[in-house]
C-alpha cells in the first residue's frame, strides 16, 4: 500500500494547498504558487538566472504551453513575464495548485 500524497499546508491559514508537483508536470493554462526549488539540481548560472527573474518561494506561476517536439520547451509565466524553461530546469521547481 502506497503513503498518501504530501499536502502542503499554508502557515497562515492553516488551509492545505493541494497536491505538490514539479512544475514539468503542471497541466498547461493551470495557475499556481511555487513551493520550493530545489536548486542543487541546476546549474550555477541558470539558478542564479531564475532568482534574477524572480523565482522566488510563494510566487505565482502560470504554465501558458509546452514546445511540439518532446515537450520541450515550457512556456511559463511569473507575473507579467512569459519564460521558455527547459523541461529539466522546470524539473527542479515544485508547485501547488494556487
């Protein structure tokens, strides 16, 4: 028998957010919040890249589409910026449904 789903939970309303995922597996048009990045998995430049263009714990994310051929790239948008991820980079961010 598998352990249920984590839920993350909103420390100020106490409310659950819903089911954590990576940002690759969020469904295009599907607004949502990051919960975390896990920025051992990327490179010195690229992370330092997405902290410049605000990625940031609690930010708002939307996925707009995904590239025809593997995927990839994600089309996503932070605030009123639209950005193209690599699906691996997309990998490294975790979301949950806003």
């Amino acid at each position: 028998m598998r352990p249920a789903e984590p839920t993350l939970i909103d420390n100020h309303s106490q409310q659950p957010y819903g089911r954590a995922m990576r940002l690759d597996e969020l469904p295009p048009r599907h607004a949502a919040k990051i919960a975390g990045i896990d920025w051992s998995m990327l490179d010195g430049k690229v992370a330092r890249r997405l902290q410049e263009l605000g990625f940031d714990e609690g930010v708002a994310i939307e996925t707009l589409h995904r590239g025809p051929i593997g995927l990839d790239p994600i089309a996503v948008r932070v605030g009123r910026m639209t950005i193209a991820l690599r699906k691996a980079v997309a990998g490294a961010v975790t979301v949950v449904p806003a």
